[in-house]
C-alpha cells in the first residue's frame, strides 16, 4: 500500500491535528513520546481515514474502539471489561492522577479508574502523544516507503520534520484549554529536549525524587522517567502526584 496525494495530505492532517485521548478541557494532561502498537501501516492509515471521516477532532475517546462514532484504534477490551487487567503503562499514571485528589484507598479504585475514567471523553484527564504514530518500539519503523512524503523513510527525518510541528501544537493547546497540570513522562535525551520547548525552560531531574516539577502561569510542569523505566516504582508517581496537589 503506498498513499496517493489524498492519503498524503490526510496523514500530515493527523500530524498537526490529533492530539490523544480524553478530554482537553480536563484538569490533568499526561504527554508521552508515541502510542505504543501500530502493528502495521495499513492499519494505522485505517485508523487515520476513520478519524478523517468523523471529523478529524483533538481528541478521541479511548474506550469506544475504532468505529463510526469514534475515531480511536482498536483497544484491547480486557483494559475495560472485568476482571480489568492493569496496563503497566497506565498502571502508574493512574496512580499519579488519583493521588493530586486524594491517598489512593485500594487496587480496586485504580482498577476502576481505567475503566471508566481514563482517557474517556468527559474525564478528568488527556492522554497525548509528542508524535502521534503508533509504533511497536524503536527499533521499528513501519512508515517507509509507504508514502510520497520522504520524511516518513527514516525515523529520524520523522522526528526532525515533524517535531517543530507536534511542539507548536501542544503550547497552542495549553493556551487554549490551560490544563492545572501536565506531565510529561519520559527522560531521554531527545525527548528533555522537546520538553524543554514546550516549558520554556531547562529541565533538571532531582536525583532524589526522581522527578523536575516547575509552575507557569497556573499551570504545574512535571516531568519523571517512563512508568516502565528501570528502577522507577508506584511511588514515585505517587509522591510526584502529592507534590503537584500541594
């Protein structure tokens, strides 16, 4: 499958229009560096026509799948149907949410949380992406040769073209919805360096804490290593969610 002139268009439409998952009125914005998944590019390009056809909106809601009502991908269904499986992903993330509101009372709260409240339509929180193409890892790359867009060859030309983009995106959506809180959850060189943009300023992470949280006009900036980075538990989220209440 190679694009035409229309899929082109349509696809750097994706680019500078999608955002996420759930609400971008709410109060919390979680922002990583690209969706997990995207087995293949024809299924991807089928997720974008649909997003296209309904609309071409911000945000999408997670938990509807990929269908005429709705223009998010397939989901797996055992992260909303009971007995709710935990994403290890969002495992943490959850926990960092219901802590800025509260001390988390059991497993199942962060159980039914994912179920009915994360990255949902009127929830109280976003999920974003810097760069919204899903990918399996980063070893692999499934865009090449599939359009007339020679940026989409090589990863890295990927980034390059499309960073400016995504970062322009993102601090107009800020302005404009002004979340309370946003954090960014990823530490790898490049990705700091694209948060740093974002924030206007430069990110240290306090070796103690694990985490770099900062305040500008009304909004608290955080940043701490992927959930599934080595060494980081549920507490670290939970303290950085502690902190951003406070």
């Amino acid at each position: 499958m190679i694009l035409n002139k229309e899929g082109n268009d349509l696809i750097e439409k994706f680019i500078g229009t999608y955002l996420g998952y759930g609400n971008g009125k709410a109060d919390y914005w979680l922002i990583g560096m690209e969706e997990g998944g995207g087995d293949s590019f024809e299924k991807v390009y089928k997720d974008i026509e649909v997003w296209g056809k309904i609309g071409s909106n911000e945000f999408c809601d997670i938990k509807e799948g990929n269908n005429e009502n709705n223009c998010s991908p397939v989901v797996n269904k055992y992260f909303f149907s009971d007995p709710v499986k935990l994403q290890k992903t969002w495992n943490k993330l959850i926990r960092l949410i219901i802590s800025i509101d509260h001390e988390i009372k059991s497993i199942d709260e962060v159980r039914n949380f994912q179920k009915h409240n994360l990255g949902t339509e009127k929830g109280n929180n976003a999920l974003i992406e810097l760069f919204p193409l899903p990918s399996k890892n980063t070893n692999t790359w499934i865009y090449a040769n599939k359009t007339d867009l020679k940026y989409f060859d090589i990863r890295e030309e990927y980034f390059k073209e499309t960073a400016p983009k995504r970062i322009k995106l993102i601090k107009d959506s800020i302005s404009k919805y002004k979340p309370k809180a946003i954090v960014f959850y990823s530490t790898t060189k490049q990705y700091i360096t694209y948060m740093n943009q974002i924030i206007g300023e430069d990110i240290k992470i306090n070796l103690d804490k694990k985490y770099f949280i900062t305040k500008k006009e009304g909004t608290v900036y955080s940043v701490i290593p992927h959930p599934t980075s080595f060494g980081i538990k549920n507490i670290d989220y939970i303290n950085l969610g502690y902190e951003i209440r406070e």
